[in-house]
C-alpha cells in the first residue's frame, strides 16, 4: 500500500509548456512538501504546505505554483517550462510543527526531461 | 544559515569492506541529524538519526556518531553489501517548521 505517491512517473515535454505533477499520500499526515533533485542529486526544498496552508516558499521562480485541495493532496503547476527545469521533483510528507523534527516520508519521485 | 557538507562520490568498495562517508555541518543552535538513503529509482527513506550530541544512530548495520566538538556526523558500516549500493544524504534539522537541509549526497557503488 503505497504511502506517498506521485504521478507521472515521467514526465518529457516542450518548452514553454505547461504541466502539473501530483501528490497524494495516506499516512494521515497534515504537511506536505515538493523538492527538486538535480542532475548532481543535489536535493533542495521548493514548498510546503501544512493543512493546505503554504508554510515555506523557498526562492522559487513563479512559473511554479503548488495547490493543495486537501491535506492529503499536493499538486505542483509549472508554466513555461525551461531546459532548467529538468530534473527529478519529489514529494514528502510528514506530521507538522515546530521544534522536533518528524520523519519526512517521500514519494518515488518524478523526473521532468524538458526539450 | 545552516549548511551540510559530505564527501564527494561515487565510492566504489568491493563487497564486506569497511565504509566510511563523512559528512560535517554548520548549523545555529543543536540540531538534530539525519542519514537519509535513495536506492536506484525510489525516494529517499530515514536510514538514522541523532538528536543531541555523543548521541549513535544505528540502523541495518550503519553507525552515525554525533560530534558537537568537531560539528561531524559521519557515516559508517563494517561491511557493506551490494544490496547497500545507493546515494546517501547527511542532513540537519535546526528548529523552525520542518526545514531540512541536506547534503549534495554520496553515491556508493558495492561490487561483488
């Protein structure tokens, strides 16, 4: 029973398209959160959502949007897509907070080729 | 701002060998540390963890020790199997809401 999914697994397209990826896990956790893994696996964090309430919003460009419906759902919208944008996007969940860290769990990933 | 350096890879060993990967870290306050691994074409999963400093997180045979004295938090087993080939992340965690910072991570490629 998968615990955070993501579709599509892979994804290739244009530039200057417009693609969404999506996230669902059912672990009964209230945050989310969407990475970008690069081509040297250097993984840094985009966004996270806490009870579809946006927590952090790192230095993104706004070509990317995440929308959260419900807490078990993060969907991340990307307009315009640029060669720099090719990577591996991986969603986590985790139980929310601050001060102890609660194990993030992580989706398989999906890896974006723009062309 | 928080930062984790690890070692560069791949590191390539030969089965039952000794591994070492180091990691180090710059961090305000006490932060709690974490060993994450990625096998081929999955999401990375919580291998180990440390929460304060002397303390050892032990999981499948890896060890961490938490260094405050020398900010380390290196990773190791005493003898890896090709099953153990994978890209491994030294990561911190300082307060705030979830943020986590993580290394660039070490592939390890185990030969038999």
């Amino acid at each position: 029973d998968t615990a955070v999914s993501q579709t599509p697994k892979y994804l290739v397209t244009q530039m200057g398209n417009d693609k969404s990826i999506k996230c669902e896990q059912n672990l009964g956790h209230d945050t989310m959160y969407w990475y970008k893994q690069d081509s040297k696996k250097f993984l840094k964090i985009m966004f996270s959502y806490n009870n579809k309430e946006l927590i952090i919003n790192e230095t993104v460009p706004n070509r990317f949007s995440p929308k959260s419906p419900d807490k078990a759902h993060l969907n991340l919208h990307i307009n315009s897509l640029e060669l720099g944008d090719s990577a591996v996007y991986f969603c986590a969940s985790s139980q929310g907070g601050s001060g102890i860290y609660n194990e993030q769990f992580f989706g398989p990933g999906t890896r974006l080729t723009v062309l | 701002g928080n930062s984790v350096t690890q070692m560069e890879g791949p590191v390539t060993l030969s089965e039952e060998a000794f591994l070492t990967i180091n990691c180090t870290y710059t961090a305000t306050g006490y932060p709690s540390l974490f060993w994450y691994v990625q096998y081929p074409g999955e999401g990375l999963q919580l291998l180990l963890k440390a929460t304060k400093a002397d303390d050892k997180g032990s999981n499948k045979g890896f060890e961490a020790t938490y260094r405050k004295e020398t900010t380390s938090f290196h990773l190791e087993k005493g003898s890896v199997q090709v099953s153990d080939s994978a890209v491994y992340f030294c990561a911190l965690y300082s307060g705030g809401y979830q943020k986590v910072t993580f290394g660039t991570g070490t592939k390890l490629q185990v030969i038999p």
